[in-house]
C-alpha cells in the first residue's frame, strides 16, 4: 500500500492509501477530518473546499497521489491557526450575522471566503459585488444574502 | 390589528418521579387564526380559512403530548430532547428560547437535543408543514412551568419563605430578604418521588423577555468550525462506507450482477450484494466505493415510466382536468393555465443513513422527518417488533420533505442485514437526482370572471401527478378524521390524503364571489418516486392564483396593489400587503426591462406578502457563467411577514430569505427533465437551484409584531408568495405572461447528461488546476 505524506492543519500526517483515492476520502474516511463535507464528489457543489498552500480547491477531484510532502492542507478545523486566534475573523463575522442554517455547506463557504478574500487583497483590491457573484458554493437553506454581508465584514477584519 | 387580551388559563403539567426535577405536560388548546373601494363579493371561507392542515397536525398530536419533558439538572441547566429534526430551520434554538423563556434561565443554559424515535409519542414525531412551534409551544411551556413552579416551592420550604415573595432570575430564586437558591440546588432538592398532576399558569405573553426578541443560533459555532455533527460524522464501530449500484430507469431492479467476485476484490472493498434497489458495495473509503460501482456489470428490469418522458405526462395531465363550470353570462374571463415541471427537493447533504443489523435487533443514525413512520418500516422490513429497531435521529444537512421518507434507511438495512455487518450508507450526488424524490410535475389551470368593480368568481383546477403522502400525513389525517372536520369524509388510500391535504392548505385569500377549487390526480403515488417540496401544493397552486390576480387587475385597469388591497378578505392580511409595499417603495420608477412584482398569501395561520424587482434587461440575462444558467436577475426582495406570535424574530428573517432563494430557482431556472424513464440532470451544474450569481443584492424582512398569543408556522411559509411575486415581476417587466415553470424549462439543454450506466459518473481528477475558482 502506497504511503502518503502531507501536512495537515499544521501537522505532518503519513497514510497508507491507494493512490487513486481522492483526497476527501482520506480525510474524512481515513484521518476522521469531518469539517470538509461531501456534496457531489463532483468538483461542483464547492461543500469540501479546503486550502492548499493558502488556496482553496476541492478534495473531493484531487487523487492523494497527487499531493506532495510539502503541500499544506488546511482544512476548516485548521483555519483558526492560521491567525493564531480561536477562531478566524471570518469565521467571526459569520457568527456575527448568524449565517448558519442546516450548516453542512458552511465550512466550505468559509473557506472559500478566506480565499477569495486573499485573491482580492493581493490584487490590491476590496472584495466586489462581481467577486461574490464568482462564488459557486451550494447553500441549499439560501443563506446567499447573508453570505455576502459576512463576506464583506469578515474581508475589513482579516 | 388586534392583540388578544393576556389570559391566565390554567394548565394540567406533571411532576416525575426522578432524581431531579422532570416536569411533563399535556397539550393545551392551541388556537386557530381567522380570515373588502371596487366592490369585492364575499366569498364564503374556505376549508383552509376556518381548520387547516396545521390544526389537524396539531390535533392528531394531542392525546400523546404529555409525554414531553423538561428535566433540571444539578449544574443549573435545562433539558429537553425535542421530538422533531433540526435541519437548519432553527427550533433547537426557537424551543431553547421558549424553554428558557418559562424557567428565566439564559439561553445558553437550555440544552435541546432530538430525540430517538418514540413510537408512543404518535405522530406527535413528525417534522413537516411548519408545524414544530405551533403544536409544541404550549405543552413545552407547560413542562417549563411545572419545572419552575417545583423549584419555587422547594425554595419557599428551603427559605422559610412564602412562595407568592420569591423571584427568578437568571436561573437563581431571589428572596425578599436577599437570600438566594440556584436551580441546580434546587432541581435536586426539588426532586418529586412519586410523579404526580399538578395545575401550573404560565407566564403572561406581555412578560416575555426572550420570546419576540431576536437570538442567533444555539449551534452556530459548531457549524462555522466544522464541529456540527451529520449522520456521516458519527462514528461507529464497523460501519464502514456503503454505497449503491442503481438502475438506467426510475425504479428499475437489478437482474444479475456478471461481475461481483471482481469487484469483491477491487481495493478497499469488502463486501457486495444485490439488494432490491440495486447493489450495495461496503469498502473502506466512499471513493473506493465509488469506483466498485462504476466497475459493476449489472442486468437490469425495466423501471416503472420506461416508456415516459415530459411530453407523455404533460398530455396526460391535460386529458385529465376535472370540468370547470361555464362562467356568467355576460362575465369578462380571465383563463389561464400553468405548467409546473419536476422539481428535486434534494438537500445539500445527500441521503444518509448508518445501520447496524443484529439477530435480535437493528440501530439506526439517520436524519428523518418521521422517525417512528422509518421504525414500523424497518421492523416490517427485517421481521422484528419496533422494540428491537432503535432509531436516532440526527441534525440534518437540509430536508426539505426529502426526510420524510425512508428510502435510505431502508437500503442501509438491508445492506447491513446481507453483509452481516454495519454500514453506513451514503448516497452520491447523481443518486440524489436520478434515484431520489421529486415534486411531481402538475398543471394549475384558473379561470376568473369579473363584471365592473367585481369579480363574480373564481375557479381553480390543478391537475397533478399523484404525491407520495403515505410518509405519516396518513397516520394524522386518519387520526384527526375522528374528531376534525375530516370527519365526514372517510379517508381511503393515497388518492384522498390529496383531497385533504389540498383542502386543508390550498385558499384564495380574496373576497372573489363564488370560488372552488380542486385537485385531480394521475397515475399510482408509487409510479414516480414522488414527495414534496417545501410548501406541499401551494409552491405552484398559489403561483397560478397569484398570476391571475395579477391578470384580472390588468384587465380591471387596477393597480396590482391596489387590488390586492381592495379585494383581500380583512385588515390584518392588508397591513401585511401595506408593510411589504411601504418597505419595497411600491409603484417606484423602474427602467425598462425591469419591474417590481407584489403577491401575497395565507397559510400556517399567518399572513406574508412580498415585493420582488427583477432585471430582465438584455445585458443581464446574457450573463456569462461557466457550467451555469443566468437569465433575469431578482435584485431585490421584500417580505413581510405574520406568522402570529414570533418566537426568534431572527431566525423567521433566516427562513424567509433561504425560501426566497428556493423561489428564485423554482421560477427562472431549476427543473429536472424526463426523457425514456430517466431525469438527466446528475449534478447541481445540471439542477440550476439558486447560486450566489442568481442571488438578490438586497433581502429585506419585516417581521410583524405578535397578532396573536400563539405562534404560527414558518419554514414552508416564503415560498408561495416568493415564487408569485418573482413570476408576476418577470411577467411585467418582459410584457409577458410565462405558461410554464421553471422558464427556461423548454431552452435547449445547457448542459450534457451524465451517462445513465455506470449510475454514478467518475470522480474528476483535476482539482488542482481549478483551484482559486
């Protein structure tokens, strides 16, 4: 069985697991990492998005093969360390609005927020109307509306 | 606008007999909510007007109620295992609220769980039809108060003092003289041992505190952190990943697998099996599942609509129309028909179920809307009494009717009852749209007559593919026909739980003369694998109504408002339609190519009106989007709401925004197409539900304040008046009235189906170089 190694939220992980087995599997199924949820296995719905190297992708589409030794996961349950808080100012202003529903699309959202925010940071621009338009992350409750504000709120906090 | 006066009725609560103190209680009354310039005819109220499917609900609940219980703990908690599912409609934190409420504990001491199935509750276990806070308001309130009024007397003992002298706050009892007892001394102290009734008053609605008062979630950090658990995050010993193998056609059957030593050895797998829906494979990754289905070589039997498609229902629900009445002589007539394609009330996370199967019995983690419906189905299923079949009821990612069912239960069952072994089973996305529920596909046909200043009648004839209502409306609907208004018409298979569930919901809130409507159905209920979507007939009933009171105020030269006004039945339904259209600044200047739309409905015993703008404008609808319908854009929508006493102001706001967004897609872009017994779409690049490129800029939701001293029902409530205000904007700013729903239903596929065979397509490999999208 092919061995793996990644770090993960911070921490260097190794998993002994066929090659072809996409990354959502091993780590929800294999590391029991449930933040990133199945919605498709499809690279369509966005509910796993995750970050690698700081930005966001899909786990459900990426063979762990294809992930190497020095490539940094962060999921959900890994964001607030990447600002040495509790939580992250995203995740703050999302309580803030009180963006949750049912949830399950939520660490997706938020993680996909962080990153677009970045995009836009390092492009020396504020966060616009078509930047959230861009979004493709399901939120079957429609907290959409809500989104936006968070987004907006989280983006003058990080 | 009038509050009812406050009472002080008494109500029968228990103690148990407990190492704490529990209180329990029975159900109290709950009551019922009520229902003219031009020259409006009264018409006489409907069914729905005086005793509708909440009262039934509420009714079928009432002799099992008592059985709910608030128990105090020694840390100076509450808690209560509530038997309903949360799936983000927020009643964990809407009965926290209530419960603390009573008791004048914070909040955040007030713990709510769901509770297992418990067959001896009834269907006082039934999470559907906005009906959780209406039918469990007052008898949760009652266990509070029994809870507190324990305390009370326990510390008037403890402190020497008389109990008519104490105070509670914060979850403390205050004496005159500054002494204090905490309720975690006191639920201990106070603890009865013999259970007994006992006579409890509860607080005055006009000293509420928390009631009315707007309150986040109780579980909003553990969603933002990824801590909330779903039935796939539970971890149980053994249950290792099950998916299934699934047929070309809608509920086909597996023949012969050709292939299954193969596969058994494919990496990862351990076991596989027919089953009746298909095949079931166990591995120990989803993804290697995944790959065992798309390997297996599988003969199937036909389905059940091998040989249908869109066309072959749409002609058959024409041909089946029951016979309007020839309008008056003289009359003008207002006669339009709609058609309301497939919609999927398919949840975010999909169909999941965990099932452990033993000799002697069978434990079951899934998310269910009828828990103790999916219990009697899985003891028929493997031969054992409900006893042996344990049901947890887990939050949901979503429900939308889809949990009414058991489909997945059902398969995990016997998936885990041929392997021997405990599953936990998942379905994929594809499975979701192919093999899952869908609200049938129906025509709305209204015909109107008016004469100068009136309109004389009113006639509505919907025509639909037949509803699967067997999920537990059947249990209420025959229990309440004992004693409700359904008395008189005995109720004898699926056919008339449709009467009554149209009867019981579907209204015309306007003074319209003579009015009569009706619902005829085609085919068996179990032909199509059939199930609503949130507001059961009202999502396409009230949208015809809606168009064509829009209609009848064009032809009567009215403005769309202004007739609403003229014509709705009493004032508290036009202070509604007045909120909605002050806040939305009614009749304001639009540009061409954009307009605003108002519509207005009653159900769950309130009232809710809303004002949509859309931009129809060339450069909008030409919008490009990758993999993704564009179109008109809704930019704005305003509601206000009364839904009677709000409980959570802010989780009501929640609700009516999210059914906005399902009303958006409803109109403009979501459907699913049936072609030679198969739905095409597989994916949510194929179902265009509502995405943040269709999302308004702006959502506004005026929540009115009580009109009553109980609550009405919420979750389902956005949707009728949503879809009509978004259909009848579009129609005004295009000059067009749509015949049929979703509009681009009939547009050249925007997409290439998934191949029906393997059922489920591959995984995609490239993530990495989309990544940043």
């Amino acid at each position: 069985m092919p061995r793996h190694t990644f770090k993960l939220n911070g921490k260097r992980v190794h998993v002994n697991v066929p090659n072809d087995v996409h990354l959502l599997w091993v780590l929800r199924d294999v590391l029991g990492v449930n933040g990133p949820k199945y919605g498709c296995g499809l690279d369509v719905c966005k509910a796993c998005t995750s970050h690698i190297n700081g930005k966001a992708f899909n786990p459900c589409c990426v063979p762990v093969s294809k992930i190497s030794a020095d490539d940094e996961i962060t999921t959900i349950e890994g964001l607030p360390d990447t600002v040495g808080k509790d939580l992250h100012p995203m995740q703050e202003a999302w309580l803030e609005m009180d963006v949750a529903q049912c949830g399950y699309c939520q660490p997706g959202q938020i993680m996909a927020a962080v990153a677009k925010v970045k995009e836009a940071k390092a492009a020396g621009r504020e966060i616009t109307d078509a930047d959230l338009d861009d979004i493709r992350n399901i939120c079957r409750c429609g907290t959409y509306h809500r989104i936006r504000e968070a987004i907006q709120a989280g983006a003058k906090a990080m | 606008m009038t509050v009812m006066e406050p009472t002080r009725r008494r109500f029968i609560a228990y103690l148990v007999a407990a190492p704490t103190v529990v209180a329990a209680a029975r159900w109290a009354d709950a009551s019922t909510g009520g229902g003219t310039a031009p020259s409006p005819i009264p018409s006489a109220p409907g069914a729905a007007d005086t005793y509708d499917l909440n009262d039934l609900l509420t009714d079928s609940a009432k002799p099992t109620a008592n059985m709910i219980t608030v128990t105090m703990n020694k840390d100076g908690t509450a808690s209560f295992a509530l038997p309903r599912v949360e799936s983000g409609q927020g009643i964990t934190t809407s009965t926290a609220m209530i419960i603390a409420e009573e008791l004048d504990l914070p909040v955040g001491k007030v713990r709510v769980t769901l509770a297992d199935a418990r067959p001896e509750l009834m269907m006082n276990q039934f999470t559907a039809g906005s009906n959780t806070t209406i039918s469990t308001y007052t008898p949760i309130r009652s266990a509070a108060a029994a809870a507190k009024q324990q305390m009370l007397l326990t510390a008037a003992d403890e402190l020497g003092v008389p109990v008519h002298r104490l105070t509670t706050h914060d979850g403390v009892v205050h004496a005159p003289d500054g002494r204090t007892m905490s309720y975690g001394v006191l639920a201990e102290k106070g603890a009865a041992t013999t259970s007994r009734e006992i006579d409890v008053t509860l607080k005055p609605v006009a000293q509420f505190k928390v009631v009315g008062q707007p309150h986040r979630r109780v579980d909003a950090l553990e969603a933002v952190t990824g801590r909330k658990k779903y039935t796939l995050d539970h971890d149980v010993p053994g249950a290792l990943p099950t998916m299934i193998c699934r047929p070309p056609t809608i509920q086909g059957t597996p023949k012969k697998v050709h292939n299954l030593a193969t596969v058994k050895g494919m990496p990862g797998i351990t076991d596989v099996a027919m089953i009746s829906n298909g095949v079931a494979v166990r591995g120990q990754t989803f993804g290697q599942c995944i790959e065992a289905v798309r390997a297996l070589k599988v003969t199937w039997n036909p389905g059940t609509v091998d040989k249908d498609s869109d066309q072959t229902f749409l002609a058959e629900l024409k041909a089946a129309e029951l016979p309007m009445a020839p309008p008056p002589p003289g009359a003008s007539v207002v006669d339009e028909a709609f058609t309301f394609y497939w919609k999927s009330n398919t949840a975010l996370e999909p169909q999941t179920a965990i099932a452990d199967v033993r000799k002697d019995g069978v434990t079951i983690w899934s998310s269910l809307q009828a828990p103790i419906f999916t219990q009697k189905q899985v003891a028929d299923l493997l031969g054992f009494s409900t006893d042996q079949v344990k049901v947890h009821v887990t939050n949901s990612g979503g429900a939308f009717g889809r949990r009414m069912f058991s489909d997945v239960v059902l398969e995990a069952c016997e998936a885990s009852k041929k392997f021997g072994k405990p599953v936990k089973l998942m379905w994929h996305r594809t499975d979701e749209f192919r093999a899952g529920r869908m609200h049938p596909m129906c025509i709305s046909h209204v015909r109107a007559s008016y004469s100068g200043g009136s309109v004389l009648n009113f006639e509505q004839r919907h025509t639909s593919v037949a509803t699967d209502w067997s999920m537990g409306f059947g249990e209420p609907i025959t229990a309440g026909g004992a004693s409700g208004p359904v008395a008189q018409s005995p109720i004898h298979g699926n056919y008339n739980y449709s009467q009554t569930v149209w009867n019981l919901t579907v209204n015309v809130p306007y003074n319209f003369g003579q009015v009569d409507h009706a619902i005829q159905e085609i085919r068996d209920y179990t032909v199509m694998k059939s199930g609503s979507v949130r507001n059961l007939y009202n999502a396409d009933a009230a949208v015809a109504r809606e168009l064509v009171v829009d209609q009848l105020a064009k032809a009567m030269k009215i403005d769309p408002y202004a007739f609403r006004d003229a014509f709705l039945k009493d004032d508290a339904s036009r202070s509604v339609l007045k909120a909605a259209a002050k806040a939305a600044k009614w009749g304001r200047s639009m540009r061409p190519g954009t307009a605003q739309g108002i519509a207005f409905h009653s159900e769950y015993h309130g009232r809710i009106a809303c004002v949509a703008e859309i931009d129809a404008r060339p450069s909008t609808i030409n919008r490009k989007k990758r993999q993704a319908v564009t179109g008109p854009r809704v930019t704005r929508i305003t509601i206000a709401v009364d839904v009677g006493l709000p409980i959570n102001p802010k989780g009501i706001q929640a609700q009516m925004m999210g059914g906005a967004m399902d009303a958006i897609g409803q109109i403009l872009t979501e459907s699913l197409h049936l072609k030679d017994g198969y739905f095409l779409e597989g994916s949510w690049d194929d179902y265009y539900y509502t995405r943040q490129w269709n999302a308004p800029f702006d959502v506004n939701v005026i929540v009115m304040p009580a009109t009553s001293e109980s609550p009405g029902g919420v979750g389902e409530f956005p949707i009728a008046v949503t879809k009509s205000a978004v259909a009848c904007a579009l129609t005004r700013a295009t000059d067009k009235l749509p015949s049929y729903f979703p509009i681009n239903h009939l547009d050249p596929l925007p997409f290439e189906p998934f191949p029906t065979e393997p059922s489920i397509p591959p995984s995609p490999n490239d993530g990495l170089h989309r990544k940043g999208e």
